[in-house]
C-alpha cells in the first residue's frame, strides 16, 4: 500500500479521499489554490501546497503545478477525485511519466471513453447495445443528411463531452441548423474541441448507471445500479440506489452488459457505465465516466463497500478481494446535491458567506460536505456544497429519513438548492418512483419567487453579519466604552436577538 497520496481536487470530494487515507494509514497531501487558503481539505490533510489562484486554469487545471508538489511532497500516488483533471488522459499519461501512480484507469482507457464517438464504435464492437447516431467531424450538410436517417427528435453531442454541455435536443430542421453553431461554441469552450455528433433521443427514458471496479489482473464486477434521472440541464441533483425501475433480471442483464463494457476497453479502477432505460425497458449505453462518480455514496450506503478505499487498494497493484456473488443490495439509500443555487430563481448560482450552520444526524444519514461555518461561496467553482445521503431499510424509510435530515440542515446566510429537495421528497411522483429525465421540466414549477419568509432570512443574515463585525470591533458602544464597560455582553445580546427572530421566522416558513 502506499504511504503517502497526493489529492488533485478541493471540497467534499477531497475530503472523501483523505478519510478514506486516513482510514487505510496513508498520509495525504492537499493543494489549494487562493480561494482555498482556509478550505477543511487543507486543515485535515497531513501536508497541503499552494499551488495558484483563484481560477481553475490556473491552479487546478495546472498540471505542472500538481505534479511539482507530488514531488516536493515525496508522494507516490495521484488521486483525481472528480472534476478538473480526472478524465484527462495528458494528466493520467503525466503521472505515469513522472513515476506517479494515477488512482484511475489507463489513460487509452480514458481517451477512448472521453471521445463519446469512439466510445459508441468501441461499444458496438463488444456488443453493447447503442442509440442510434451519426459519426463526428460532419459538415452541417452533412449533418441534415444524417439527421433525416436518424429521425427526430435528436441530440446534437459534444464528442469530447459530458455534463450536459455542448449538448442541445433539437425537434425540426430549422432547430438542427440554428443548434450545431451554438454546440460546437459550447463545446470549444468547455473542452477545446468543436466537434458534434447527432443522436436519437429517448424520449421518457429513465437514466440508470451501473457501478464497476476493475482489478489489474482481469477481474470486472458490478456493485448494482444508481437511478440519476432527476436532473436540470443534464446536470443529476438526486441519486438513489436501487433503482425503483429495476428488476432483478434487469439488474444482472445491465450489469452484465456493464462489465463487457469495461471489459472492451482495457479497463481498470472504478468506473460507471450509463445508460438509458427506456420505457419498454430496453436500454442503450449512454457513456462511461472514468473516474469516481459523485454520487457513489448511495451505492455504498447499500452495499457496505468503500469504494475509494477499493479505488486505493487496486492502484496499489492489489487484486480485487471482492467476488461478483458476495455483492448484495441491503435497504435503499437517496443523495441530495446541497448546491449554491437559488432554485426559486431558475437555479442562478448564489454567493455568500455561512454565518450559521447545522447539520442533520442521526441513524443512516451522512453527510459528505466541505462547508463550515465563516466558508464563502466561490463562483470560481462549481456549485455543489455538500451531499445528504440518507439509507433507510425500505424506500419509504429513506425518504422519511431524507425529509428529515433536509428540515435538520440549516445553511444561514447563503442561498442553497434545499427547498427543491424538499419538494421532490413530498412530490408525489417521486415517491411512488415513476418518474424519468423529464421529471424536472414536466413536474417542477419555480418554487415561489422569494417571499416574506426569505426576505426575512435575508435580514436577519444581514443583522448577523452585521453583529460579527461588531464583535471586532467595528462599532462597539461609546457609552459602554466611556463607562468602562465590557461591550461585548451588548453585542452578543443583539446577536442572541437575531438567532432568536431567525428561528422565529424559520417556523413560520414551515
């Protein structure tokens, strides 16, 4: 096993990784940009290294500046978390160079699965079923051609994609022309690569992924599916495991297709193979993520495996302990994604300091997060704050449980996506499980523009903030001053007030 593993990433993800170091004895290594000085990751690792500001591009995004800390700090290992670096082959092919284990797969396996084109073709080869497309690289002629082949409605792709971006769902001609200007912009942007490919879209498809790990000496499992159908603009913000529209035929058949998958690419490490379910319960491979997929907490909350520590065990060159038949699913388990967004507001990202925090407890809930009281939003990253999983021994028990660890958590004096978790919980859809990656867009109306209860909140976080800065000193009380009186029992009475009247306005919001 390794002795010391550097973390390319920051927030919950980081922090994820260093527990499950701390767990197996290896030391860790942070880094951190400007924005990140005071970040938890940085407190709780053994060493952290400056390594930019705030920009991504210019710290996470460098790696030159990881690898010259991996060897400052005498590091063997390099693990990406998710995000940034994790699914660039220059950076898994860098690591290797400079006699750096990646904690990751192999960086063809990376490349073949990051070009969704030549992911489609490798996956036709092995047999995986594949929705219907067009190649890249077409001109736009080209491009109505095979859209006519292909049928509307259709998705124009990024073929260096994922998350949602340079992707557009177009219905007629005069839709496809205007979108494949706009994807291939979009897809420069985000990835340094305009080319497209065309896609037939499933229409009332559910998304369901499949959880993989794969040792160095040829063995694949699957640790059972995850259901990611809510989401907004492609983006998932609920997780659950299992799936509600699963059996167990379908399971092992999806999960069998899953490791040939993996299998067809050389693969090693963890990874997720995704798919789309349609209605008539066929499904096609949507894409593989190579690198540890934000929500496999769910997926471990129900069948009681580590998955970083596993992710840590095969990079050390370790055989996979684990046997296909020892997997069992136990219980149900849901994940909310605790963002900076205001979700009354078409989900704008919010910025804003934590003033006061509380989190939820109790049996099955955990939460992963890197916030604390005094963090400020960045917009200089994405949004996500933390995670709220929550396992229950039925489906209805895990949703009882998340409806009251999402009531526990308050995040005081930042705007979160809370209140949308809140409504999907009590939605009624949802709860019966028939739902698909239309839920969003049929069934979410804009909660309420903020009203009384928010505009209070706000104040009150105003005061808050007001009565810290009091607190150093910023306007104590010249009378108490002149009567040589301790101000500070003035102040902290004024901020008793305030947490009072919060509270009071809380309930009234309920």
């Amino acid at each position: 096993m390794f002795q010391k593993i550097l973390i390319a990433n920051r927030g919950e993800i980081a922090i994820r990784i260093l527990r499950a170091c701390h767990t197996l004895g290896i030391e860790t290594v942070a880094v951190y940009s400007d924005a990140d000085r005071t970040a938890l990751h940085v407190r709780y690792a053994d060493e952290a290294f400056h390594i930019g500001p705030a920009q991504a591009t210019d710290s996470y995004l460098r790696i030159d500046r990881i690898l010259d800390a991996a060897r400052q700090s005498g590091a063997e290992a390099v693990h990406p978390g998710y995000g940034f670096l994790a699914e660039n082959p220059d950076f898994a092919q860098a690591c290797a160079e400079a006699g750096l284990v990646f904690v990751g797969p192999p960086a063809s396996a990376i490349a073949a699965m990051g070009d969704k084109v030549t992911a489609r073709r490798l996956m036709q080869q092995a047999g995986v079923p594949v929705i219907p497309g067009s190649g890249s690289g077409l001109r736009d002629r080209q491009m109505l051609e095979e859209a006519e082949r292909i049928g509307f409605p259709l998705f124009v792709k990024a073929a260096a994609g994922g998350g949602g971006k340079g992707m557009r769902l177009v219905r007629t001609y005069r839709e496809l022309k205007a979108s494949l200007g706009a994807a291939r912009r979009e897809a420069r942007k985000a990835f340094g690569d305009d080319r497209v490919y065309l896609e037939r879209a499933i229409e009332g498809a559910r998304h369901v992924e499949i959880q993989v790990l794969a040792d160095g000496f040829g063995k694949v499992i699957y640790l059972g599916e995850r259901e990611c159908s809510i989401q907004r603009r492609h983006q998932k913000l609920i997780e659950e495991a299992p799936s509600p529209a699963l059996d167990e035929a379908l399971r092992q058949q999806m999960g069998q297709v899953a490791v040939q998958a993996a299998a067809a690419v050389g693969y090693v490490n963890a990874g997720t193979v995704e798919f789309l379910l349609a209605a008539d319960r066929s499904f096609y491979f949507l894409e593989m993520n190579t690198r540890l997929q934000v929500e496999h907490p769910v997926t471990e909350a129900v069948t009681g495996i580590d998955i970083v520590a596993e992710q840590l065990r095969i990079a050390a060159g370790q055989p996979l302990d684990l046997e296909q038949a020892g997997v069992q699913v136990h219980g149900w388990a849901i994940e909310c994604r605790i963002t900076a967004e205001d979700p009354s507001n078409d989900f704008l990202p919010a910025s804003g300091r934590i003033i006061r925090l509380t989190q939820p407890s109790g049996p099955g809930v955990r939460v992963d997060g890197g916030i604390h009281e005094g963090f400020e939003s960045s917009m200089f990253y994405d949004p996500l704050l933390q995670k709220v999983i929550v396992w229950g021994s039925s489906r209805n028990e895990a949703i009882q449980r998340m409806q009251q660890a999402l009531r526990e958590l308050r995040i005081i004096g930042l705007q979160t996506s809370t209140p949308f978790h809140e409504w999907v919980m009590a939605n009624e859809s949802f709860r019966e499980g028939a739902y698909n990656t239309s839920f969003f867009q049929d069934q979410f109306k804009n909660l309420p523009k903020r009203g009384t209860h928010a505009r209070l909140a706000a104040i009150v976080a105003a005061l808050a903030s007001r009565e810290q800065r009091l607190r150093r000193g910023a306007g104590t009380s010249r009378r108490a001053e002149d009567a040589g009186a301790d101000p500070r029992p003035v102040v902290e009475e004024r901020l008793d007030k305030s947490w009072k009247l919060a509270g009071r306005w809380e309930a009234l919001g309920r």
